[in-house]
C-alpha cells in the first residue's frame, strides 16, 4: 500500500474514458453487434413462432371445408362416429370422451404417485439416493412409446382379462394405466425440482418452530411449491392428451363412451388414435378427410390451452420464488 | 406444555417457576462450574440451562466448530462475537439441531440443554424446537399471510381458537415492535413486507411458540437503526424471562444487550466472559486485537 499503487486501482477515478453512448458516432462496432444480436435473435425467434402458426394455418384449413358441411354442434355434441358409412355421421363426442377418460384417469394414478415421490425425492430420501433414482425415473421418458404398446398389448392386457375376468384386456384401463407411467417421469422431474428449488430456509423455519418432518411437508414445502407442481401435472397431463401410439395399441378402439359411465374396464377410442388410425386410409379431399382435421384443431386448442395454463402457473411459482 | 397461557406476563411467572425447581434438582451438580462465572443478578437462575462440553461440529470433512466448553445461562442474554466463518452460526445452529438438515455433518463431544444430551438418541426434537426457538440469519417468512406465519407454531402445538391465536398474533407482532405497520392487514403476503419487517417478522415467529430459549442469529443484519434499536428494547424486555443467545457482528450491540460474551475465532472459542470484562479488559492478544479492529 505505501507508495506504490495497485495495478487494480491505477487511475481508476479519472479513467471513465470508455464512451457511454451505444451510438454509431461514439462507438460504431459496438452499435453494429447490438444490432446484428438483436436482428439474428429476432428472426431466429421469429422461425419458430412461423413454423407453429403455419401449422395452426395448415390445420385449420384443412379442416375448414368440414365446418360448411357439418355444423360445429352435431361435431361435438353427437357420439356417432361412422365416416365411411353410406350415411356417414360425424360424432366426435365419444372421442373427445376417451381422450378425456384415459387422461383423467391417467393423472388420478398418477398424480399422488408423482408427487409423493417427488417430495420422497426431495425432503426424505438421502441425498446419494436421490442422485440415483431422479435420472432413473427420468430414463422412463426415454422409452420408445412403441415398446410401452407392446407391454401393454403382451403383458397388461392378458393379466387383466384372467385377473378381473374383463371381457377384453386393451380397454380404457390399461391404456390410462401406461399413460400414467409415461406420464410420470415428466410430474416427477417437474414437481421435484421445484420443490427442491425452495431451498433449506423455508423448512429450517418450519422445522425450527416444533414441526414434524410431516407437518413440514404438507404445511410448507408443498404449499410453497404448488404453483410448480400444479405446472408440472399439467405438462403430464399434456403427454398424456397428445400420446399417440400407446392408447392406439391399448384402449381397445371402440368408438363408444362407456355404460356405465365410470366403468373403464370397457374399450375407448381417443382423438389422436383415431387421426393416426384412419389418416392413411382415406382419401383427400373428402368429408372423412375433413373431419379428421377438425378433431386435429381440436386437439391443438387443447394442448395449446393447457400449455398457456402450465406456462402461467411456472411463471407464478417462479416469481414467488424471486420475491424471497 | 405452554399451550394454555393466555399473555407472556403470565407465561413469565410460570417459567420463573419452573426455573426454580429446575435449579434444586441441578445445582448439585453444575455448582462447581458454575461458580468462575456466577453473577448477582441473576442469582436466581445460577445454573447452566445450554452446556456444551468439548462439543465439535463438522461439515463432511470441514471442521464448523472445535472443542467448544460453555455454558449459557439462564434468563440472560449472552452474545456470541468473532470475524466471518469463524462457526458462530454453526454452534447456534447445533443448539436446537437445526443443522441435522444438513447432509453429512457429524458432532463430538456433548452439547446439554436442560440436563438433557440433546445428542442422544432418543431426544424429542419437536419438543426442543418448541422451547429452544431461533431466529435466523437470513429472514425466511414463508410464502403465506402474516397471520399464517405467526400461528404456524401454534397451530402446531394445537392451538386452533380463532380469538386465541388472534392473540397470540397480536401479543408476538408488538413484542417484535412489528404490530403498528402491519395491523391493518394481518392477511397480506409476508412476502410483500420488506427484508426488516420480514426479519422482524421471524422474531415475531419465533416468540409465538413460546420458547425459553430463544436463538438468534445476526437478527438486525438487516435492519436500520431504529428497527435495531426496538429488537435491542425487546431483548432487554424479554431477558428476565427467556434465556437468548445472540449472534451479531456489532461489537456496541454485544455490549449494549448482553451479560455474557463467547468470542469465537476459526470455529474455537477463545474466550468467553462477562461482556464488561471482554470489552474492557479482555483476557487474551486475540479478543483485544478483534475487538479494538486490529484483528487479521
Ligand atoms: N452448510 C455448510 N456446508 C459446509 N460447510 C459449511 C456450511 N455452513 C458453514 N460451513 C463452514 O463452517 C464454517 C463456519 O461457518 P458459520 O456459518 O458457522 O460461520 P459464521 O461465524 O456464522 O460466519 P458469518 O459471520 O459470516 O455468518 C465456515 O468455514 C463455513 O465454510
Ligand atoms: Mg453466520
């Protein structure tokens, strides 16, 4: 310190001499790389945005020509789907009801497990355990969902039909029962990390205060992560909705809502097994064709839904997080 | 046990009582000790009420505190001063195992609350917490209403009356010099307070279970001076009856609020005094040098 000056500290009070303004007069190479950065992320952003609005586009028209031919409320409201009958009729509801059983069943087992072991994961196990188990979990996402048809196909629906004597083993069940393991991978990874992201405070201070490892759970740790959680069964939710291959291969395919309505051990036809089902085999530009694209939009304007509501509820839980 | 008591002035005659049954059954053994540091004001309660016997604490391989020995009194207020990392938080934090959240960690040695090897076994945790409270370091409100957060301990030791808890909430927000800016709306997101009310909120907290010992870590880091000044007024109050142990980097409030004063330095404890002496005739190079600034 005596005398000689750190080479740190040399000149600094008279040194503001770089220029302040990002202007092309004051300081031209930076001007030029602000906005060749700003102009390169803008059309990469906008790539992507076009590509999702021109799939809306493609969709939608496609699915036009169906709306002049049969009213939007025969489509929704009526539960006969026969296309290629010679009176053809157009029913989507039994539809979009299979894609709703299998769904919501789907989360009903597979919410309370996704969350408890997320909050197993987080709060109990150690944390060498925790380090194995949330990359196997996560290894479930990675099956094919090919392979998840065939166990389903193979192994679940004859243990079924012997087990509870259903009369056919691909039924609602058992599809809803696969969607619900490979939607647990997605609740699991989403809930655990934010419920991890909440960091020791908030548990030290219930902890701190006479509760069990119990109470901290259910009073704090959950409650303070719900907006994570809730975003992340909705994503599960959404892998469910849109899965494709699975329900084709394990829900049986029959265009019905089930009598009585509760009983899904009866055979189910979804919305996105029915496009990849009947796609191939009909002809453009026919009313079938049309119909298709229809159920396509419709489809769309669910997950898209569902998504703004997951991206709403993650926003919230990160600001909740961002104001501690 | 101190669920039924309807307003601190009572809950203080209560503890007194308890203090003095506590005091016949181990004055016999903890006289000797006690003696090096016995005081006349608080003759009352000459027996150790935390006591920590060549107690270690580490961090996977990294040593937080070493061979501590102290005793902290009761129904005074003892202060806990040395330079960062020296362990102060570390061994505040072993007083009611809050550090258990911590993987990894291993202790030596023993650390006694009330007699009792809080170490051992088979202690009962909920029930240390809910007499040795804490406050820490960082304000940790949790994400719910200013109300919720005050009768969480409460609530959990099964207080569930409306009008009760509303007490409980109003009675801990005054003593924790919160009540005034708050009052109007108990239901407001503790979040939107700023870090000093939140930090005040803590206390405010940590005084709604009730505790006899109350831990508090740095708990005016964040404060300004007159929100200092109100923790400072509130400590004076609440040291004939609980017992406080205080963490804090200011040496003027060290020797403003407490009796006692333990001066740590790389997680040992190098001495520990009245807070008089520490500051006027300190015992070892190293407190003088630390307290007189001329440390490192
Ligand atoms: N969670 C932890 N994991 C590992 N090491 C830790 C942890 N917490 C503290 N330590 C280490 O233990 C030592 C004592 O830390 P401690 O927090 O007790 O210091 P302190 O005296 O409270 O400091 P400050 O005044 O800055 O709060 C430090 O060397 C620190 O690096
Ligand atoms: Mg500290």
């Amino acid at each position: 310190m005596n005398g000689t000056k750190l080479i740190l500290t040399r000149g600094q009070a008279t040194g503001l001499n770089r220029p302040l303004a990002l202007t092309p007069g004051q300081d031209l190479k930076g001007y030029v790389a602000s906005l060749l950065g700003r102009a390169v992320l803008f059309l990469i952003t906008c790539t992507s945005v076009l590509a999702v609005l021109l799939i809306f586009f493609f969709v939608c028209r496609e699915a036009l020509p169906f709306l002049s031919k049969i009213s939007l409320s025969e489509f929704l409201i009526n539960t006969e789907w026969y296309p290629e009958a010679d009176n053809a009729r157009f029913g989507a509801l039994a539809l979009i009801a299979g894609s709703v059983y299998v769904t919501i069943a789907a989360l009903v087992f597979s919410v309370p497990v996704g969350i408890l072991s997320a909050v197993f994961l987080s709060d109990i196990v150690s944390f060498r355990i925790r380090a194995f188990v949330k990359p196997v979990i996560e290894l479930l996402a990675a099956i094919p969902s090919v392979a998840y048809g065939f166990f389903a196909v193979l192994v679940l629906a004859p243990w079924m039909q012997n087990k509870f004597g259903f009369s056919t083993g691909t039924n609602a069940l058992n599809a809803s029962l696969i969607l619900a393991v490979m939607a647990l991978p997605t609740i699991v990874s989403v809930a655990e990390d934010s419920i991890s992201a909440l960091g020791p405070e908030l548990r030290e201070a219930s902890y701190s205060l006479g509760a069990t490892r119990f109470e901290t759970i259910f009073r704090v740790v959950i409650p303070a992560a719900h907006s994570g959680i809730i975003a992340a069964i909705i994503l599960g939710m959404m892998r469910a909705v849109g899965e494709t291959m699975v329900v084709w291969m394990a829900s049986g395919n029959a265009a019905q809502i089930p009598r009585p309505w509760w009983d899904i051990s009866q055979s189910v036809r979804t919305i996105t097994a029915t496009i990849a089902g009947e796609m191939g085999e009909t002809p453009k530009e026919t009313p079938h064709y049309w119909a298709l694209f229809a159920l396509g939009v419709l489809l769309l304007i669910l997950t898209f839904s569902l998504n703004v509501v997951s991206e709403f509820f993650l926003s919230r839980a990160k600001r909740a997080l961002g104001k501690q | 046990m101190q669920n039924n008591k309807s307003g601190v002035l009572e809950s203080v005659s209560r503890r007194r009582k308890n203090k003095g049954k506590l005091n016949l059954i181990m004055d016999r053994q903890k006289q000797s000790k006690s003696e090096s540091l016995n005081n006349k004001d608080t003759a009352e309660c000459a027996c150790s009420i935390v006591e920590a016997e060549d107690f270690s604490f580490y961090y996977g391989s990294t040593m937080g505190v070493k061979n501590i020995t102290m005793e902290v009194f009761p129904c005074s207020v003892t202060a806990i001063i040395g330079p960062s990392g020296c362990g102060k938080s570390t061994f505040l934090r072993a007083i009611n195992r809050i550090n258990d959240l911590i993987p990894n960690t291993r202790i030596e040695g023993t650390l006694l609350v009330n007699g009792h090897d809080i170490y051992a076994k088979k202690t009962n945790l909920v029930n240390l917490r809910q007499q040795v409270g804490m406050v820490f370091q960082k304000p940790n409100p949790f994400p719910k209403s200013i109300f919720d957060n005050i009768a969480y301990g409460p609530r959990l030791q099964g207080t569930t009356k409306g009008s009760k808890l509303q007490q409980i909430v109003e009675e801990s927000l005054k003593a924790a010099a919160l009540w005034e800016e708050v009052k109007d709306d108990l239901r407001k997101s503790a979040l939107a307070l700023s870090g000093g009310q939140q930090q005040r909120l803590c206390i405010a907290r940590a005084l709604a279970t009730r505790p006899s010992v109350l831990l508090m870590d740095e708990p005016c880091s964040a404060l300004d001076p007159i929100a200092t000044g109100k923790i400072e007024d509130l400590i004076e109050q609440l040291k004939s009856d609980y017992t406080i142990v205080i963490v804090t980097h200011n040496m003027q409030q060290a020797a403003r609020v407490s009796e006692r004063t333990a001066f740590f330095c790389l997680g040992e404890l190098i001495e520990y005094d009245f807070t008089p002496k520490i500051f006027r005739n300190p015992g070892k190079k190293q407190t003088e040098d630390y307290i007189t600034g001329r440390f490192g």
